[in-house]
C-alpha cells in the first residue's frame, strides 16, 4: 500500500477486523480534526446506526433508530493497518463492538448444536 | 484431488444456476416461441460466467464477497438501497423456491400442500443447521444433476433439430415483438439473477479461496455455468417441442415435469421431479444464505456458514427470520410460480446495482494487484453493463404492456 490513501474511497465503507481477524462493522463515518489553514487529521474511526441519519438523511434515520443508534469511535492509534479490510489492534469486546452479536449469541446457545 | 474438486464446483453450479425462475421462464419461453430464443440463453449465461469469474477472483484475492463491493463503491445511501431492493427481491425469490419444494413434495407424495410447506422449511432448517457448507453444495449439487432427464427428454422428442440451431441466431421473428421482448428480458433476469452472485463470491470466502484457487474459481464459471445453460437449453426446447401451439401453458410445476415424462414415462416423471426438488431445494438455501450475506457485509457484521450458528449470531439470526417469514409468505397461498415471475422481473430492474460495483471493485490495483480484470473480462464486463442497463430499464413497462406475459 502507498503511504497516501484516498479517505473517501479506501477507508469509509470498509469492513472493521479485529485483532483476531473476526469482523465487527463497518467504517461509518470519520472524524477529522486540524486548525484552520492546517491539513485535516483522521482521529478516530466511527462505527454503529448512530452515524447513519449523517450517511443516508431520514432513511438513515429511520434504520438507525431501528439499530439502536449507538456510535462507537475507535481511536487512529487503535489502527493497525487499512488495506482491503481495516484492522484493528484491540480485541472488538475491548473496543464494545460487535455487542450485538454477543447479544444474541445467548440466545442461539439453547438450541442444539449451536457450537458445530 | 484437484480434478475431484473441480468436478465438486461444477455440480454445485448446476445446482445452483437452474431454480424455479429458469424453469418457469425456460419451459414458458419454449411454449409461447418455440425455440426461437434459444440465443437469449447464450447472452445469459456469458454474463453470469463473466460476473461470477469476476466476483469470484474478487474474493479469493481481497477477501471481499460482493455486498462488500456494493457498501463500498455505492457508499451507504445508495448502498442502502440497493441493499433493500435486493432483500425484498430476495425474499420474494426464497418463497417462491419454498413453494416450489413444497409443490415437488406434493407431486412425489400426495400429501397436503400445507403440511408440506412446514415440513419443507423445517427440512431446509435442520439440513442447513448440521450440514456444512461444503456438503450442502455437494448434496443439492448431485440431486439437481437429475435434471439432466430433461436432455434426454428433448432429444427423445425429436425436435426438428434444423429449428433448434436457427433458434441461436438472433432473430425477431414474431406478431408479439413485445412479448418477445418481455420472455427476452426474464430468460436473462432469470440467468443473471444477483443472488447467484451474493452466493457465489460468498461462497469463495466461506471456503477461504486465495490466488491459488483462481483456476478453481475459473473452471466453476465456465464450466457450471455452461452447463447450467445446456440445461436450460434442454427445458426450452421440451417446452417448445412439447407445448408450442398446444394451447398448453406450463403454469404448473407439473406441467413442467410432463416434459420428461411424456417422452420417458414414469421413471422420467420421478427423475425429473427429485431433480427439480433438489435444484429448487438447493436455490432456497442459496437465497436464504444470500439475503444474510448481503445483510451482514453490509453493515459489517461476522457472517458465514464455516463459523458455526453461535461464531455468528446475528448472520444465523438473518437467516432464520428470513425462512420464518418466507414460510409465512408460502402460507398465505401465494402461487409460487406467478410470484417468479414477479421476482425474476423486479430483479432485473435491480442488476446494475449489483453489477456495477463488481466491475469497480474488480479493476482496483490497491487490493486486486496484478489480478485486476484482464482486457476481455472488462471487455465483456462493459457490453455486459449495458444489457444490464437496458434490461433494467425495459423490465417494468414490459411486464406492463404485456400485463406479465399473459396477452
């Protein structure tokens, strides 16, 4: 990978992995932070439904109500690489990502055979 | 080993090409035209090769399986549509195969439709729950490859063979131009359908291709696709052979598998109608899988059958509200072979959305390296774009104006 991305293009909309690989969302949306006159710093990556009325006006809205509307921000530093996928350093449970899953997981345990 | 992997791909691309919409829109387009659109089956089964090469390389290099490519190169608005029109679509395709797995057990069986639609579902539920991904590519795959009762058929039918090759020369040869045109767009619709895709380059991930598979992935395209097509060849000139100027719609999946069983008798009948149960029961799973696929690369969640149901909860959830409600939707009645050809033609208006960024994503140097789309597959991915852009547009107002193929 060149030293230079296109933020738009190469880092938004991508697929997160954690540090073991596993999915646990998606790029949502950025944040950007520099003083006037200065370049513009990607600080942290922001994942969840609370960044899609931003992304998609009242639809977006409306399916991120529906998703529960939290936002998590993954700090740069928690960057490890961004090429087809972005990955992470940390452990998504450490980053509260993917806590829908783990929501469910409970739920899918009662029925047999879950596990194989 | 090589060779016995391969051969595995090829069946499960049989399987998984030929659903209730090519044999509704097959066996109807042999029955109104004769074999006089044999050649749209050609233009088909080129794009899904061509499609399914790409998103197929596409995966094996990058990782990325299409939804994917659609969040990132539509980008979430847009993205968010095509991700809703092709879950509604999706839907609207996975209750027609449970209806029609449930109409071949009513054929085979004799027992109540109503009772066969919930065995059907729990069927499919539990195969798809203990089974892994491999051998319930592997199981569908073979039990579809009875269909092959349908080459046989067409050749006991004794076509007049000379018909049958003018039939793959592009003509327009008809007092019904537009009903031409509307069978033209559905035999496309139905070979190019996006679920094949979601599935296909899915599937490549689930069984963790690399740049080594690229030959697999190859061979898989061409050759499960090309003789998806050479059955689709066979259920149209049965349906022209059998049905033209009879007077006979093939509205049924029964009429469909007289095909076979007029030319054949009883043992045609039977091979004909546990191929048409394991090619639709396989393409149930298929889109049942596809409309979780899609849901969770878009929005970024663990997805994938090679992670058991609890590794990826909220992709087993996907898949199990869908089969729940696709079964209510079978419930109500709804005649499974009308609600294709809904399907099929709503589809169609939805394939750019799905076409467009494979293209993108398969010519980016940054992840696809020196696997970029090669100068014929973005040769053809370009004349392609356009019959997908065409088709998309003319769907509707030709289902319209032909009031669904009924005038």
């Amino acid at each position: 990978m060149s030293d230079s991305i296109n933020i738009g293009l190469h880092l938004v909309d991508r697929q997160l992995l954690d540090s073991e690989g596993r999915r646990c969302g998606n790029v949502d949306d950025l944040a950007l932070e520099g003083n006037p006159g200065e370049p513009l710093e990607v600080v942290a990556i922001l994942s969840g439904p609370g960044v899609w009325g931003q992304r998609a006006g009242l639809l977006g809205r409306f399916f991120g109500w529906l998703g529960g509307g939290r936002t998590v921000r993954i700090a740069w530093e928690d960057v490890e690489n961004v090429a087809a996928h972005v990955k992470l350093r940390k452990h998504a449970k450490e980053l509260v990502l993917g806590r829908g899953g783990e929501r469910l997981r409970p739920l899918l345990d009662k029925i047999p055979g879950a596990d194989q | 080993m090589k060779i016995f992997q391969v051969a595995l791909g090829i069946l499960a691309a049989i399987g998984g090409f030929v659903d209730i919409g090519d044999l509704v829109f097959n066996v109807s387009a042999g029955a109104t035209f004769g074999y006089q659109l044999l050649w749209v089956i050609v233009i088909g089964v080129v794009g899904i090769i061509t499609y399914s090469e790409m998103c197929g390389r596409v995966a094996a290099i990058s990782g990325k399986a299409v939804f994917d490519a659609v969040r990132e190169r539509l980008g979430f608005k847009t993205g968010l549509m095509a991700l809703i029109a092709a879950q509604v679509v999706n839907l609207m395709t996975l209750t027609a195969e449970i209806g029609g797995v449930a109409i071949c057990l009513q054929l085979l069986s004799g027992l109540p439709y109503r009772w066969l639609i919930l065995i059907a579902g729990i069927a499919l539920a539990v195969v798809v729950w203990v089974t892994s991904f491999d051998w319930i590519e592997r199981i569908f795959g073979y039990g579809g490859l009875c269909l092959l009762v349908f080459a046989v058929a067409a050749v006991k039918l004794h076509p007049a063979w000379g018909a049958v090759a003018h039939g793959f020369v592009p003509h327009v040869e008809t007092k019904s131009p537009l009903l031409y045109a509307y069978f033209a767009i559905g035999l496309l619709g139905a070979a190019m359908t996006p679920y094949e895709v979601y599935f296909y380059s899915s599937g490549g991930v689930e069984e963790r291709w690399g740049p080594k598979d690229l030959g697999l992935n190859k061979a898989n395209a061409l050759i499960g696709y090309g003789l998806g097509g050479f059955l689709s060849f066979a259920l149209m000139i049965v349906g022209g052979s059998l049905f033209l100027d009879k007077g006979i719609e093939p509205e049924f999946l029964g009429s469909i598998t007289m095909g076979a069983e007029v030319p054949l008798g009883e043992i045609g009948l039977l091979l004909a109608l546990v191929g048409i149960l394991f090619a639709v029961g396989g393409a149930a799973i298929d889109t049942l899988f596809s409309g979780a696929y899609a849901l969770a690369q878009f929005l970024g969640w663990e997805w994938g059958r090679y992670r058991h149901p609890r590794g990826a909860p909220r992709f087993t959830v996907t898949w199990l509200v869908l089969l729940v409600v696709a079964l209510g939707l079978v419930m109500t009645g709804v005649d499974p072979v009308q609600l294709t050809e809904y399907a099929v033609i709503f589809s169609a208006v939805a394939l750019p959305l799905t076409y467009i960024p494979i293209l993108l994503v398969a010519n980016d140097r940054s992840y696809m390296r020196e696997y970029t789309n090669g100068k014929l597959a973005n040769f053809l991915g370009l004349i392609y774009l356009v019959v997908v852009l065409v088709i998309s547009l003319s769907a509707i107002p030709l289902m319209i104006l032909t009031n669904v193929g009924q005038n």
